[in-house]
C-alpha cells in the first residue's frame, strides 16, 4: 500500500515556517498539508491560500488543502487554483456544494470527519476521507485511538487516513486499520532528523 505523507506546520512558530518549511523539503516531505481554521469548527488559525501557495511554490512541494471552515465556498477558487486535493469537513451544512465545486475545478475532493461526527451514509466512493484524531485545530493534544474504527468503515475509498497527533507508533496503528494517508504536523516537525521520521513511516508495510 503506497502511503501519502502529509506535513502540516500549524503548529510552527510563524518566524520559523519558513525555515522549516525548506528543512522539511530538503528531508524529502513530497505533500503540504495546509490548514486553514475560522474559529467556528476550532481554534482559528492556519494559512492563506496565498501564503500557502508562496511556500509550496518555493519548495517545490504538492499540496493539499484542509478547510476547517463553517462556510468554505468563498475560498475554494484560491485553494483550487493549486492544490490538488481540498478537503471540507462534513459539520459544514455546505459540503455538499463544496465537493461538486471542487470536483469541477479539476482538483480531488476529499471529506474531514471531527470527533463526535459520524461518516455520512452517502459519500461517494470516490472521495478521500480524513478522520480526524483530535478535535479540529487542536494540534499536538491526546490521541483519539478510538476514531481508528472508523478507517474501516471507509475502507472502499481509495485514500482514507488520520489527521492529529500522528507520531510513528500511532501512524502505524492507524496503516493497520487500513490508512493509507497520514497527516503530521508536531511530531515530524520536532523531529530531529525529519528524513529518517518520514522514511520510518513510509516503510511500513501495512
């Protein structure tokens, strides 16, 4: 199973992004994952799509983008225009307009599940899922290993994974119940050497 990588830096100090941003491209980190947060799903915070645009194309890194917006729509052409999946979560009552509007832009859709959320019984087959293993914007906090489960029950998506307080251990808990997408932002960019995390994770036959 080909594992996707992502790396967040929400939690770095906004003087250092920069730094670590290229730290982290020179240690072989293939996908960003930018968040962006209103307050109203969790604590605000993240990036601007132009920000996150400047950054990727700086370091020669794809992206993903991941909406912790209530109301994601008005963003949706900034984030599409370079990231090559978006995800919106399924709290927002907008969703659904959401993922066609990405889909019609040419990017890939993919869906966010919160803690106390369950999987919606119409997804499409075709759509990524990212279950959420903190709340929203809660970086770095207590692991919720019991959203694990749920990377089963979306098992016949094609990319399915988990968002918070992914470390190697939980990273290869979560390929056991079927991730194939790993979202990281505190444990790797704490790492030491970011290069032997990533290729830690990446080799993990699940």
């Amino acid at each position: 199973m080909t594992l996707r990588l992502a790396g967040s830096l929400w939690s770095v100090p906004t003087e250092t992004v920069r730094s670590e941003a290229a730290r982290l491209a020179e240690a072989g980190l293939t996908v960003w994952h930018w968040d962006r947060a209103d307050g109203t799903l969790g604590p605000a915070g993240g990036f601007s799509a132009e920000t996150a645009r400047e950054i990727a194309e700086a370091t020669g890194i794809r992206s993903e983008a991941h909406l912790m917006l209530i109301d994601p729509r008005d963003e949706l052409d900034a984030w599409t225009a370079f990231a090559e999946l978006v995800v919106v979560h399924v709290e927002s009552p907008h969703w659904r307009e959401a993922v066609d509007r990405i889909r019609a832009s040419g990017a890939r859709a993919g869906v966010a599940v919160s803690p106390g959320s369950a999987v919606p019984d119409e997804l499409a087959g075709d759509l990524a899922v990212l279950v959420m293993t903190v709340a929203p914007g809660n970086a770095g906090t207590g692991f919720l290993e019991d959203r694990l489960p749920l990377l089963e029950e979306v098992a016949r998506h094609p990319l399915r994974g988990i968002d918070g307080s992914a470390d190697l251990a939980r990273g290869r808990t979560a390929q056991s119940h079927g991730a194939n997408w790993i979202v990281s932002g505190t444990a790797l960019t704490s790492a030491t050497d970011p290069h032997a995390w990533l290729e830690a994770l990446t080799a993990v036959d699940a």
